[in-house]
C-alpha cells in the first residue's frame, strides 16, 4: 500500500510539461568494489551484476526484506512442531519413563508395591504420594498437589536445567519454576502449605529448589520426607511401572478388573494420541504456511525480475548485440535475484528465530509451555522451499528472456 501510495503520489504531482520531456540520464558512479580495486577480481557479468544491485540498494534492500519474511514464516511454522516434539520427548521420555501409571482408589500400604512386582510382565515398580494442598507465600496462594517419589527413582525422575538427575532432598520441597513464579518464591524461601486431605494439617516446608518442566505445575518432596510431613507410615498413593511390552496388554486388562485401582494410564498410549492430534492440526498449519510463504518469495523474485526486464530490456538487446551469449544474458538478470534470495535465507532465518523467542516467552500459560527450540531440518525446510520457489519464478522469467524481441526493442524510444 505503501509502495502504491508514493508511486501515485509522484505520478499526479509531476507537471504535464515535464512528463512529455524524454527521461534524463541516470548518474551513476564507481562502485564500492571498484573504490576498492576489486573489480578485476570478477568477469563482466559478475561486475555488471554487482553494479546494479549497488545502484538499486533500496530495492534490493526491499526485496531481501520481502524474501526474508517468507523465510521467517516457513521457520515460525515449522517451530510449532519441533517444541512438540522436543516438549513429547522429553516430558514422556526422559522425565517419565515408565510404561505405566497407576492411581489407587484411596492411599495404601507400601506393600502394594510388592504386590505390583508379582504381577506378569512387571520389570520395576516405583511408588508415589501425592497430596493436595493449598500452597502459599506471603499473600500469594495456590492450588496444587504435592508428589513424594523415591529418592534415587528411575522411571519418574526430576531433571535439571541440564537435563541431568536432581536428587530429592532428605527434607525440604522442590517446586516447578512456574509454580514458583506464580506464587512469588525463591530458593531459601519457607513454603506454608495447607494439607487438603485427612486432618488437614499446616506445615512449614523451606524451599530447597527450582526446576523447569514444560507441562503443568507441580511440587516434589521425598516420599519418606512426605510421609514424615503428613505423620503417617509408608503410605502410597499409586506406582509407576515398568513392563514387558509383551505383557502390555493383558496387564492393562488385569489392572482395570482390580478393585484398588482407579485408573491406569499407557505411555505409548498417551503419546499416541498426542501425536495423532497435533500431527493433524500442525500438517494443515504447516501446508497453509507453506503456500503464503511461496507465493511471497515467488511475488518478490518474480516481480523484481519482471520489472528490470522491462525497465532493462533496451540494455540487455544491446548486450545480445555487441556480443553477449543468451545464457550471459539470463545470469545477469537472474544472477541479481539469485544474491537477494541468497542473502535474504539467513536473515530469514534469524528473523524467524527471533520470532520463535518471541512466542516462546509470550505462550507460557500454567498448563503448557512452548520451549525456544528450532532444529537444524527447519532451518533446511526453509531453504528448500524458498529456493525452488525462486527458480521456478526464474525459470518463467528465463522463458520470457528468451523470447525477447532484439529489433523491436532497440526501436523503442528510451
């Protein structure tokens, strides 16, 4: 709109008089490659090419911005998927690793952990408590549960910003950042949490630690610090299981038919169904990103090239007629689109990392968070997609070449 209004603009303020007067000689001047000496370091083509992106700097400028912005939108799109991705792995592959959760109807002994491991196709049990509490600092309160899990556990761990094992304190209580965040609390803090369950006791609890987790908010303790919290023996509120894939479904089947468990959940299951519906949803994003960032790239290459064989076609006939082959001619007026497209990838590239910091921070709500994560394949994607889109608008342009018409073009009045 811009670019219509000014083009208006100086068309309707330009004095009739002075429109039927012939266009007057353009000034050019030595090039900063030719201040430099350098210029013999390339053939004719090559200086002619350098020549007019120099004298052209706004529209080259434009059009790298342009081409760049389709770049920058192929890169935001494919980053959806890969902080999926990332957030599926390492939520349901690193920090729960088992191939079962169970949930009990009501909290019991820690001998129901033995029992699990009698049952067919169970590697590991490792057992869990959780307590709804009201957590609360200062003037700041939430809702939330607290999971005591087995100090040194392998199937449901807690992991640094590293991604390396915390170990769960002895005392003391480690709350996501999130959590952490809403609530206004810092390590070194003392935590009041009021005890939702039973006798509905208050306790003192110092923070001992922060930790980044993608999906929802939580609080963890050791599962004895936990009891000794809730003054109870070992009691248990369900297990994460480890099983042999064979056994999968008929423990699933066995574990619905008992009395003491309210609800089992599959890994592979739950990761399954993830998938299936963001696959779906990004594949239908990703086509519709796809095609607006095409038909950028394609406007912005296509168009400039359109326009300086129309503005240039004169200049080109007599280069075709002082010497210079068909092909020489085509990388002149392609080799220019070729450098914009080629600067513009990595800007677009860094334009849309930026973006994807952008959404990173701004999409950080208390039940998911996006993590600033773009892999070397989008990047890659990127390049694809806009450089076929720019030899194909090249090749349509190239077409056009070739059918230029030397002798009507040299009769053309400037």
């Amino acid at each position: 709109m811009v670019g219509t209004v000014t083009a208006v603009r100086q068309a309707v303020s330009l004095p009739p008089a002075e429109a039927m007067r012939p266009e007057p000689p353009a000034t050019f001047q030595a090039t900063l490659l030719e201040r430099l000496g350098l210029q013999r370091l390339l053939s004719p083509v090559g200086q002619i090419i350098l020549r007019n992106l120099e004298r052209r700097m706004v529209q080259t400028g434009l059009a790298i911005v342009g081409i760049s912005a389709a770049v920058a939108i192929l890169v935001i799109g494919r980053y959806f998927e890969d902080a999926t991705q990332y957030t599926v792995d390492l939520q349901f592959r690193q920090l729960q690793r088992e191939d079962v959760t169970l949930v009990f109807n009501q909290p019991l002994s820690s001998r129901a952990r033995y029992e699990l491991t009698q049952l067919s196709g169970v590697l590991r049990s490792e057992p869990y408590r959780t307590v709804p509490a009201r957590l609360r600092f200062q003037h700041q309160t939430n809702l939330s549960a607290i999971t005591g899990l087995e100090s040194g556990g392998e199937l449901r761990r807690i992991l640094d910003e590293n991604l390396q094992p915390v170990v769960l304190p002895e005392s003391g209580i480690i709350l996501t950042a999130s959590l952490a965040e809403k609530i206004g609390i810092a390590v070194g803090d003392v935590l009041t949490v009021e005890v939702l369950e039973g006798e509905r006791p208050t306790r003192q609890v110092p923070v001992v630690g922060v930790v980044e987790e993608l999906i929802g908010q939580g609080a963890y303790m050791d599962i004895a610090a936990l009891n000794a919290l809730m003054r109870e023996g070992q009691t248990i509120s369900g297990a994460y299981l480890a099983v042999d894939s064979t056994y999968l479904d008929q423990l699933y089947d066995q574990l619905k038919e008992t009395p003491a468990v309210a609800s089992v959940a599959l890994r592979d299951r739950l990761i399954a169904k993830f998938n299936e519906q963001i696959t779906g949803s990004f594949a239908v994003m990703t086509g519709v990103l796809v095609v607006f960032a095409a038909v950028i790239a394609f406007g912005v290459v296509y168009n400039i090239a359109r326009i300086a064989l129309s503005e240039r076609s004169r200049e080109l006939a007599t280069l075709r007629i002082i010497g210079f082959t068909q092909g020489e001619i085509a990388v002149i007026l392609l080799g220019e689109q070729a450098i914009v497209t080629a600067l513009a990838i990595p800007l677009g590239c860094g334009l849309g990392y930026g973006l994807a910091a952008l959404l990173s921070a701004a999409y950080n709500s208390e039940i998911y968070r996006l993590p600033l994560v773009v892999s070397p394949s989008s990047y890659a994607y990127a390049f694809v997609v806009i450089t076929l889109t720019a030899i194909g608008s090249g090749w349509l342009i190239r077409r056009q070449l070739n059918q230029l018409d030397l002798i009507a073009v040299l009769k053309t009045r400037e």
